[in-house]
C-alpha cells in the first residue's frame, strides 16, 4: 500500500479535474505555434477556481513540459498548487521523467508521485506510463501491463478509471495517429477479464473525445494551451479555445463528465505553422 494513495470522504461522489498538454517552457515568454503557454495554462487555472465545480483531486495527464526544463517543471508546480488539491501526474512524450520525480513531489506542494488512487468504498484510479523515451508514440510496457493486472485483480470489488496520456482510437488524422498507444490490443486484453472497469482517460492530441471503446467510456481532454483540428490528414491547428476537463465518480459506477473551456480569455495560435 506504500505506493497507493488513499482518499476518503462521506459523499456518494468523488470530483475530479483533468488538466493536460500545458508544454511549459523555461522561459516564461515561451510559445508553442505562436500560444504562450503559461499564460493560457493560468487562465485555464483562473477559471477552474472560479468555476463552481467543488472537485477533489487533480489529474495532470502529460506533456506538461516542452523543453525538459527545470524552470518548466518547477512553473508547473507553482501553478497547479494555487488549485489547493492534490495533483496526481503520468508522463507525457514530451516529458523528461527524472526531472518530474524530482520536482513534481509532495516537497513542491501538493504533488504526488502516487498512481494508484483508491477513492473512498467505491473506485481506483490507475494512472499508467505510455511514454516510449524519444519518441512521440506510446506504449504500454510489460511491467506497466502486468502492474495494472495486478491491482484489478487485488481490488475487483472497486469501480476502475484507467489514465494514461497516449491515444487508443483514431482521430482520422494521418499525422497525429501514428504517434498514438501502439500496443491496444494488449491494454484491451489485460482489461478484459474485469468486470469493473468503467473509464479510460487519456490526453495526447489536444481535442475533446467523448466515446466508447470494447464498452468503456473514453474521453479525451483540450491542451491547456494549443488545439489539433481533427479529421485532418496533415497538420492542422484548430482555432478552439484552452480547456479541462470535470469528472464525477458516482458510486454506483457511473461516470459523468463535461469538457469546459475558458470564456475569459482569448488564445490563438498562428494557423500557418506547418508542425512543431
């Protein structure tokens, strides 16, 4: 249990917010295809506490970083902390994970290097490592497979919501789904024998999915920061704003969930960057 974060309340649901794809840079001026992405990731942040959603807990799904900066990392944690919650997070492909263990910790704040949320008598959260290191696809290795068995297996009364950052279903579009999770079949046939699994989350390809896969809620979560236009075969920005995600884990398995966007604000990217 040393590596399992427990959380316990009296309330029939458990709140969460979905952060992802911030791409912090050192330099605070830094832009991702003409967005500076500090200041969209504050805005987002400004209007999750303004909002009247009483969430929980925060999940940061990956990319939080584009330069493997210290500087970047240590933004993050400044910036997540002002939501006052505990902060779970899982790499992305552009992340640099010996730096994540050393900043992203309980000594910045509210950060936890736990993956394993047991939520009050009802749910678990798993949140799984994709990232192949110096590429931009994902894969789901052996130990990461086998560790996700294991705590279906030690836990099946529980209601499970599987997070990871890379992307199962296509978003017909060529250029973005070769850089998806390789090996989902091997995920599918690991989540098979469970009964109880109700919810894949993912981020990745900065734009909003809600649908289902083999029977299982998938959503996908807006960047803080730039948005990809689906349906597109070659590289295309989308001119939607910043966004996040609300969960709410009911106990009797239900997930329900919306995707927000900030309405303050205005963030758009220069349309006729051809890739990053």
């Amino acid at each position: 249990m040393t590596n399992t974060y427990i959380y316990s309340s009296d309330i029939d649901v458990v709140r969460l917010v979905q952060v992802t794809d911030p791409h912090l840079f050192k330099d605070e001026s830094g832009e991702l295809l003409g967005i500076n992405t500090l200041a969209s990731f504050n805005q987002v942040l400004t209007e999750i506490q303004a909002s009247d959603f009483a969430f929980d807990l925060v999940l940061a799904t990956g990319d939080l970083v584009q330069d493997s900066s210290d500087e970047g990392y240590l933004s993050f944690a400044e910036r997540i902390n002002t939501l006052n919650k505990p902060v779970f997070w899982i790499p992305g492909n552009h992340d640099f994970q010996p730096k994540m263990e050393s900043f992203l910790t309980e000594q910045y704040g509210h950060l936890c290097t736990k993956k394993h949320l047991l939520l009050d008598n009802k749910w678990q959260i798993l949140m799984l490592d994709s990232q192949v290191f110096g590429v931009p696809h994902g894969k789901l290795g052996q130990y990461q497979l086998d560790w996700l068995a294991d705590r279906l297996k030690e836990y099946p009364e529980r209601y499970s919501l599987i997070v990871l950052h890379h992307h199962i279903l296509s978003t017909n579009s060529a250029w973005l789904d070769q850089h998806n999770l390789r090996n989902s079949e091997e995920l599918a046939q690991t989540l098979a024998p469970f009964s109880n699994v109700k919810g894949i989350l993912h981020g990745h390809i900065h734009q909003q999915v809600d649908a289902t896969w083999n029977g299982y809620t998938l959503m996908s979560t807006p960047s803080t920061c730039v948005q990809f236009k689906p349906d597109c075969n070659s590289f295309t920005l989308d001119t939607l704003q910043p966004g996040w995600r609300e969960i709410e884990l009911h106990s009797n398995g239900e997930i329900v969930t919306r995707v927000k966007r900030i309405e303050q604000a205005s963030f758009l990217p220069n349309t006729q960057e051809d890739g990053y």
